[in-house]
C-alpha cells in the first residue's frame, strides 16, 4: 500500500497504525487520540512507494540490490528480467537503494518533541585503543534523550552503524546495533548507554564509521579506525 497520497494531504496529520490491538485495542486508541498517552511507537518495516512493487517480484527474497541496471527490463513480467523491473533495488533498510521509501524503518510520531546528542564513553586523549581479542565489546557510547516537549513520554532509540564500505561489496547500507526505550518526563533528559560489539568495528575495515541515531540520522558520531586505533 502506497501511502505517498496520504503523507502530502494538508488534510492529514498522522496516520494511527494499529495493527492486531486485541480486545483493549478500542479503549488504547481512545487514550492515544485524546491526548491521554503519548505514542512512542516505531514501524518495523519500511513502508516503500509503488514502484517498489514494480522491481521486487513477490517470490523474489533477496536482499542486495543489482549493481547495474539489466538491458532490456522494463516492465514487469518481462521474460528477460524475471519480474524485477528495471533494477531489483533490494530488500529492507540495510540494503534497499531504490526511490525514497514512504516512511522509513523506525518512524514514528509523538506528541513530545525530542533532542539526542551522542559521544563516546572514557575517551581518552588523542583515541582509544581498539582491541579484537579481549571481550566482546570493544567501545561504550551514552546517547543523551531530551524531552523538549509539555507532555512526559517514552522514546525508542535506535542506534545505527554505518561502516566505511557501506553500500559497496554487498556490505549494508546501515545497520540497527542497539535499540532501548526510556520514559522521560517533560523538560527532562535521560541518558542511555550502548556498548558496540567487535563485530561492528572490525579493525580490518579501516575508515570513517559513522554512528547515527535513527531514523532521522541527524544526530551522528563519527570514529576512523586506523592502525588499529580508534579516534573521533
């Protein structure tokens, strides 16, 4: 379902997307529309355009876009494209390159406004030593989550990392490394910690990579690894 219509209306402010509520589903939504209970929830998938339909094949799963358009594919059904469209853009936010999806993964609105600042944990001066073999974290970083708004609310933070090959040799084009939901009351600020994974900083992939709190990707911290030292 194409939701493009409904995002540019004037008419329209929000779209309530409920899913299966249950049977206390009428009376939630009641205290959510009324201004009882402030939302703070997130989509789980990418809401994508109706061209998205025109490249992905139902039946096809993969998730790494194509590299370069395929000759003679322009429509859907043709027998030279297998239903792909002009170029399979791939699946799900780490990898979907195509038209600008509708809403992206991790949208969500809330009736509070929200400020996030992002920095590293006992940086010491000039970097930090960037260790592969002891532990099975290699960093910790605080997000800072500020409610701005009148009315007290939780917030989901998402917490993305985007590698220095990112969209290239089949790496993603971000990934979600760390997600925490806190409440905060109006005009109060919350700090929360993550600790990063080796995984996501390997010291074999040198450059810059980029920690980016979703999924807006406004609030971003970025650290180069380089001889296997980490530094801001």
């Amino acid at each position: 379902l194409d939701l493009s219509l409904y995002k540019i209306n004037d008419d329209i402010d929000a779209i309530l997307y409920t899913s299966y509520p249950g049977q206390a589903g009428g009376m939630a939504l009641s205290h959510v529309l009324y201004g009882m209970y402030n939302p703070s929830g997130r989509l789980v998938t990418s809401m994508y355009p109706n061209t998205y339909l025109d490249r992905v094949a139902l039946e096809d799963m993969r998730m790494r876009p194509e590299e370069e358009e395929k000759p003679n594919s322009n429509t859907l059904g043709n027998e030279n494209d297998d239903g792909n469209g002009d170029r399979y853009p791939g699946r799900t936010y780490r990898f979907y390159d195509g038209d600008d999806v509708v809403y992206p993964f991790g949208y969500g609105l809330s009736y509070s406004s929200w400020d996030y600042s992002i920095e590293l944990m006992a940086m010491e001066e000039g970097g930090q030593q960037f260790n592969q073999e002891d532990g099975r974290f290699v960093l910790d970083m605080t997000v800072n989550v500020s409610n701005t708004g009148s009315m007290d609310g939780s917030n989901s933070i998402l917490l993305f990392h985007q590698g220095p090959n990112a969209g290239r040799r089949g790496n993603p084009i971000k990934s979600l490394i760390g997600f925490e939901k806190v409440f905060v009351q109006a005009g109060g600020t919350r700090i929360v910690e993550f600790h990063v994974e080796k995984k996501w900083m390997s010291s074999r992939e040198t450059g810059t990579h980029t920690f980016m709190i979703g999924p807006s990707m406004k609030y971003t911290l970025q650290l180069n690894i380089l001889d296997g030292g980490i530094v801001v």
